[in-house]
C-alpha cells in the first residue's frame, strides 16, 4: 500500500499531428503535479517534447514513458539524459523498454530476441556512462564495446562530460512477469501501461516481491471526468482495442497476453481478431465495460474520488494521469487526490 499517491502527467506520443502540450505541463508545475512523462512510438520521439518542456519549468520531474531501447544505442540514451538531466537541474526520469517485434525490427531495423538479457546489457552500459569510473568497454552480445570488426580501430571511452547527477533514475516498462520482476530487480521503479489496481497484488505480487524500500511504481491512467460514464468508457476503449488488436502479431502480442492475464482472455482474442479484420469499431465495442473502468478513472469528480482509494490501497506511488490537457480538470484531480 502506498504512503503517499503522487501525481503526474503522461502527455504521451503525437498522433497525426504534433502537439504542443507546454500549457497543459505548465498547470501541472503550477498545481503541484509530481513529474510529467513523455512517450514514444513511431512518430514523434520522447526525448525532444521533454526537452522543450524542461525549458519552460522548473521543479517538475521530466519522465519517459518509455524511450524504446531499439531506438538508440545505449551510449545515445546515456547521453541524451545526461544532458538533459544537466540542463533541467537534476529532474529527469529514464524511462525504458524494450517495446515490440513488430516495432523494434519493422521500424528500427534491429533484432528483438532476448529483451531481458539486451535489457541487462542496455542498463549496464548507461549506468556506466553515467558513473565515468572508467572507459566503457562491453563484451555485448547484444552491445559489445568497441565493436568486434569495423575498421579495428574502436577505442574504448568514458564521457567528456561529468553528469549532474551520477545515478540518474531509472524505470523500467514492463508487462511481463520476468520483465517486472527485472524492474525490481533492477531498476528504481516499473512503468505498468494497463494495470487494474486490485489485480496489482494477485497478478504482479511475486515478481515485485523482491522490491527495495523506495521502488516507484508509476501507472499511466487515462482519466476522463464527466458526467457522462458511457461515452467515457467508449473513449477509454479506444487505446485499449488499439494495443490489443494493432500493437502485436496475430500470434505474439505481449499487451493482449496482459489482459489475458487480468482475466479477460476471451474477450481479449475477440478484440484482436476483430481489429485485424479491419473491423475497429466492433473491437473497440468489444472490449469489456468492466476492463475499460478498472484500469482508468472515469466519470464525474465524485466517483474518480471513491475510485482513486483503489490506487491508494495499491502499491501504486504515482497515477500518471493521461487524457486531460485543461488546468480546471487538473486542479479539480489534484484536490481530489489531496483531499
């Protein structure tokens, strides 16, 4: 159970257009929010809108949620946060993941095999950047340093720069039992995309059981305050459907094996099937009404209210609440969560 539930913002990936989302993380510095999170997929990258909001703050924690490791070696992501962490004053949070096949070698050009041990690999090499104790070398397989071949003239190298802070936070994106249990093994905190709050425990409790004291577990929750519940739980199921029925192969889709796991198998193969069919307003209007309202915060300000105990009751520590963008939503959240 939590202390304390903090708040954040997930602003998310753009989709379709670019979205300039500074007013939105400018009310969250002004009502206390926590952190704000940014995210990637296979448009617009993480690092960039973070940057450019660091620029316009000055206490908010600066997250991802998550910067896809096929995207960068581990050396670029080192420096990325270092450099960033130096320019906002110490406020960034590492988050990363190993995302798909279908993302990491259609889109990156890279291979997917053995997320867990690339991951191992990946968290070292940063870690050592940051720390300057040495040279980096790597014996890989993944990201041997210097490589193997080439020209032959790789030379092992420690960074010019010495980072703000040594030891930047890092969290981990994870659906996985293994994965989870990496992250808290691993890391200083877990990144769960699609997460009901009662199931943490029953579904996650034995691969958190070896957590050190201060993990951070860091839900994104997307959250509509309405006094219409129905069309809010038809907008909740859009991403959901989405995830379910695009983010994956028909045989291989980790975000369906989640919420098969939350109890909804069944339905869940129906929702892929349906949206691979080229029928996404039916898998969208398949997915459960129960799975759509247990994993976000829907209706009017006095539900979310009883709702928010829920998260309270769980190991959750932050709710990174995604899908609102107005200052009055934020505050009547914020009060709602202090009060």
């Amino acid at each position: 159970m939590s202390t304390e539930l903090k708040l954040g913002v997930n602003v998310g990936y753009w989709q379709r257009e670019p979205e300039d989302q500074t007013e939105t993380v400018l009310a969250a510095e002004r009502l206390g929010y926590d952190s704000v999170f940014t995210a990637e997929a296979y448009g617009s990258d993480a690092f960039t809108p973070l940057t450019w909001y660091a620029a316009r703050t000055s206490r908010i924690k600066l997250g991802t949620a998550v910067v896809q490791m096929s995207a960068r070696t581990p050396a670029a992501t080192a420096m990325h946060a270092l450099t960033l962490d130096a320019l906002s004053g110490g406020r960034v949070i590492l988050g990363l993941g190993a995302s798909g096949p279908q993302v990491v070698e259609g889109w990156y050009g890279q291979p997917f095999p053995k997320p867990l041990a690339r991951t191992r690999e990946y968290l070292d090499i940063v870690r050592r950047v940051w720390r300057r104790d040495e040279p980096v070398t790597g014996a890989g397989p993944h990201y041997p340093l210097p490589l193997p071949g080439g020209a032959g003239l790789g030379k092992p190298l420690k960074s010019i720069v010495h980072p703000v802070r040594p030891e930047i936070p890092v969290y981990l994106g994870a659906e996985g039992p293994k994965n989870v249990a990496l992250a808290a093994e691993a890391t200083q905190g877990w990144l769960p995309l699609f997460v009901d709050p009662e199931q943490i425990e029953p579904v996650f409790g034995g691969s958190l059981a070896g957590r050190p004291d201060g993990f951070e577990i860091a839900a994104t929750v997307t959250t509509i305050v309405t006094d219409d519940l129905a069309s809010a739980l038809e907008f909740a199921k859009i991403p959901l459907a989405f995830y379910i029925g695009g983010m994956g192969a028909r045989d291989r889709n980790f975000h369906l094996d989640l919420i098969g796991r939350l109890g909804y198998a069944e339905q869940a193969a129906r929702v892929q099937e349906l949206f691979l069919d080229g029928r996404r307003q039916e898998a969208i209007k398949a997915v459960p009404d129960d799975l759509a309202d247990s994993i976000s915060l829907l209706g009017p300000i006095g539900r979310i209210k009883e709702r928010l105990q829920l998260w309270r009751d769980s190991p959750v520590t932050t709710l990174l609440i995604a899908g609102v963008k107005d200052e009055p939503t934020l505050r009547a959240i914020k009060e709602t969560a202090d009060g």
